[in-house]
C-alpha cells in the first residue's frame, strides 16, 4: 500500500494523475489512470506458493505452539558445502580490493562456468560453451523465453506442471480466459498425465502447438520420462514444426538410467531449447543461478536462428548473472564440489524413500520419489485443497495441494523431500497416526 505520510512524492502524484480529493495522508482511495493489464486479470487465483504460506500464517496464529513441518513449497534446507561457500565469500572479498574488483560480466555468463556446465551436463552431446546462457534461475528463464516467443504463440504444457509455464503464458498474453468448468486457459493445450497413463501424455491426442513445454523428472509428480519417451516427444515436435522447452531442474535426481537431459535424444538440437538450474543440484534456491541452452541449429519458420534472439533478451532484459553466484556454481561442478553437492542430493533422495515407504504403510498410491525429490500422492474423490487443510490441522504438516500445479491434481497433493532428516522422520511418524 502506498505511504504518504513522509513521502514528497505524495503531492506530484495527487496533482497529475487524480482529480480525486484525499484527506491530508490519506491516500488509500488514490488511484493512477493505468489500466491494469488484461492478461494480469486473466490470471486465476493466487500464485499457489503464496497462498500456502498464508495458509500456513493462519495456521500458526490458531495454533502458535505446534511444530510445523514444511513439506509443501520445494527449498532446499541444507547448508551449502564449504567448497562452494568459501568460493563466494573469496570472491566477494576479492571485489573488495583494487585488483579483484569487476564490474558487469559476459552477459551471457563466464565463459569457465559455460564451459564447465557444457562438460559436467552435455558431454558428448555435442553442446558448445557458447550455446550455455547462464542465468538467475530457471524460473526466471522462462519468463525471458516467454518474452522471445511473445504474445501469439500456442503453448502445450503437462497437466500437472510446475505453475510457472501457465502463469507465465498467461501474462504475456497468450491465452484466453479461463473455462470456468474445466479449470483450464483457452488456447493452451494441457496434455494429462496421471496414473491412468504412467504419468505420460497421449500425443495421438495432443494438438500442435508452437511451444511444448516438457519437464523431466516432472514436478509435481515426479515421473522421469524414458528414452523412448522422450523420443516420442522430440518426433511429435519434429512432426509438428514445434519448439520444445525442456526443463530439466530436477535432472540429477534421476538414478534410472532415463535421460538427464533432452540433448541425449537424436535430433532434439534442431527443435528443443533446455532450462535449467543450480537451485536443487546444489543449494541455490535463494544464491540465484541457472542456465539455458540454445542450440545453434535451432531456427525459426523463416530459418533465422533462435539462438541470435535470445542472446537479444538477455542483454536488453537481463545484463548476466551475479558474478559471485557464478563464482559458488563454479566450485559446485568441480571435482570436490561435485561430490559435495551430489551427497546433498542423496540425502533428499532418502528422505524421498522414507516418505515413500511412510505413504505406502498407510494403503495410499504415492507416485514420484525415485527420480525426483517430490511425491504425488493420490486421495481419490477428493479435493486438495481439502485434503491440504486436514493434514495440516491433523498433523502441522504443510504439503502442497495439487490443484495448484493444473486440473489433472485435484485428488492429489506433493509432498516434498527437502528437509533435515529430523523432520522427515517426525513428519513420518506424525503421518503414520493420521486416519483420513
Ligand atoms: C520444474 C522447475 N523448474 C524451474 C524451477 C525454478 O528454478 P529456479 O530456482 O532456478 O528459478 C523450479 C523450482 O521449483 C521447478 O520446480
């Protein structure tokens, strides 16, 4: 809410935009002659993971006392290896001298960490340095991608996703309202993934699109797509003339043998773009830093490459990443480093079993959790919002509804792995004496 109490502007802003008279500080009935966006306006609801936290507010103003466990919005809880926090730290310092000082970096990131990220992901796929734009983190990737596509494109998305593709597609104006019914946005194509079809879209019933985003292993409901999954996907954009988004955040957490990354499917350089992350490989949640590729020969209807305009987006809307993230992704991929983030990962990955086992004891289908640091757990006939609210009243335990990531979750809720192994185990046993 705008102060006005102290503020100089108050008066500037009262004189040329309102003719409204206002009470001396007093300016909450102030209003500017900026009509709100229309695609602001079409978005449903809140985004999901501020409305959890305000639940959870409320939840601990009722009960201020209780322990509550979260499990519901995905951050990671452990500290970073020393490794890679002594990195940033030395860096930071170095800014700090005459000699270490910089200024603003390669926009598209250093050139040793897009070298590096093209060694440790895309060995012998072919990827090059210069086709790696290191970034503030995919989410933020995403929205910039939505920019380069704009506004007349059609996007397909898996129904459930991660919320940010829809949001996104529906701020810079590429779909219509939203179907009161159905729960779905005009002009975007939601292809189902549930238990009914092993968590994989049936693409003979999929419409073209321009833009499909894709994300393995997916979140929500962590199903990591197979090789000839994938390969399905990548012919039915070859097909197509579409442009996949690949988002592979959660790549590392994959130990079945199926693909970390799109670029492992013959032909995907020619249609798919891949987002990616530091944020749940190594800690990064709240440093910032991921990154996107671009393969060279992935060209638009009138054969210009892609890659030439986004590299346009991240200088006009970006300017780089924090030379000082870079500096702790740097160390993350190095050989101690490596090792250092990938036991993080492991510990996350067995605290996914034990919720795992925890769901499975109590007769409920948990899907997820092998490749993936979240699990989909199914409560059919009901609501997720419903089951969200007595898990939480029952058991101080936040999860996360999975009406929140599309349609297709509305019996469903994630429940995610990140947390200390104490609250894992507690939350396993608070679980455990839960009667539905
Ligand atoms: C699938 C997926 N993509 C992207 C992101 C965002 O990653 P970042 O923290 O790098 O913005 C998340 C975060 O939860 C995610 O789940």
């Amino acid at each position: 809410m705008y102060n006005s109490i102290s503020n100089p502007c108050k008066t500037i802003l009262q004189n040329s935009a309102s003719t409204e008279t206002h009470d001396e500080g007093n300016v909450t009935d102030y209003r500017t002659k900026v009509a709100r966006n229309p695609s602001m306006e079409r978005l449903q609801n809140n985004y999901l993971f501020p409305e959890i936290f305000a639940r959870e507010s409320q939840h601990i103003k009722k009960y201020p006392n209780a322990k509550v466990i979260r499990l519901g919005v995905g951050d990671t809880t452990e500290p970073l290896p020393d490794v890679v926090a002594s990195s940033m730290a030395n860096y930071a310092h170095g800014l700090a001298t005459k000699t270490g000082y910089r200024g603003y970096g390669a926009e598209q990131g250093s050139e040793d960490l897009r070298k590096a990220i093209a060694e440790k992901f895309y060995k012998d796929m072919g990827i090059q340095d210069e086709e790696v734009f290191v970034s503030d983190g995919a989410q933020c990737d995403i929205s910039r991608l939505q920019l380069l596509f704009g506004s007349n494109m059609s996007i397909a998305v898996q129904d459930p996703s991660f919320p940010a593709y829809i949001d996104s597609s529906v701020i810079i104006g590429q779909t219509g309202d939203v179907e009161n019914e159905s729960g779905r946005y005009k002009n975007i194509e939601y292809m189902s993934c549930g238990p009914e079809n092993s968590f994989f879209p049936d693409l003979y019933k999929t419409a073209q699109t321009d833009i499909i985003f894709f994300c393995s292993p997916n979140n929500p409901t962590g199903h990591a797509a197979s090789r000839e999954q994938l390969e399905q996907v990548v012919r039915f954009a070859q097909e197509n003339g579409s442009i996949i988004v690949y988002d592979s955040a959660y790549a590392v957490y994959i130990t079945d043998g199926s693909p970390r990354s799109i670029y492992e499917i013959p032909g995907a350089k020619k249609v798919a773009i891949e987002v990616s992350s530091f944020s749940k490989i190594a800690g990064f949640t709240g440093v910032r830093l991921g990154w996107t590729v671009v393969p060279k020969e992935l060209m638009y209807s009138n054969g210009f490459p892609v890659i030439n305009d986004f590299k346009r987006i991240v200088c006009t809307c970006f300017n780089g990443a924090s030379r000082i993230a870079q500096a702790g992704g740097l160390a993350s991929l190095s050989e101690e480093g490596f090792k250092a983030v990938i036991s993080l990962v492991d510990h996350y990955k067995e605290n996914a079993e034990i919720l795992l086992e925890t769901f499975k004891s109590l007769g409920l289908r948990a899907y997820g959790g092998v490749n993936a640091p979240y699990l989909w757990v199914h409560f059919p006939g009901s609501n997720s919002w419903d089951v969200f609210n007595e898990i939480l009243e029952k058991t101080h335990i936040i999860t996360a509804p999975g009406i929140g990531f599309g349609p297709a979750g509305k019996e469903f809720i994630r429940v995610t792995a990140f947390g200390h192994r104490e609250n894992i185990l507690e939350a396993s046993e608070r679980l455990k004496s839960l009667l539905l």
